[in-house]
C-alpha cells in the first residue's frame, strides 16, 4: 500500500523539481557587464585619489 503511495506521489515530486529548476534558470543573474562596470569605477576612484595625494602640497 505504501509503495502505491510512493508511485502516485513520484510525477508530483518530478514537476516540483521541474518547477524549480525552471525558476534557477529564470532567475536574474548579477550581470558580468554590471560587474566590470563596477570594477571600473573603483579602478577609477583610485586613480584620483592617487591623483589627489601627488597634487596635495608636501608639508
């Protein structure tokens, strides 16, 4: 009787998987354009701090 359970059970369990799976697949990834972007603007901000420190006057 169990088992007759388990089997009516198993295709719910396999759409749930599918479901999930399906929603993994759709969900918004952090873009790597995003992410270069981001890096570009720290390497940016500290270029002017450099910038700030060789203009600042040596006292």
């Amino acid at each position: 009787m169990e088992w007759l359970i388990k089997q009516q059970d198993a295709p719910r369990r396999v759409i749930c998987l599918n479901n999930l799976k399906k929603c993994w697949l759709l969900r918004p990834r952090p873009r790597p354009r995003a992410r270069a972007r981001a890096r570009a603007r720290a390497r940016a901000r500290a270029r002017v701090f450099e910038h700030e420190h060789e203009h600042r006057s040596p006292t």
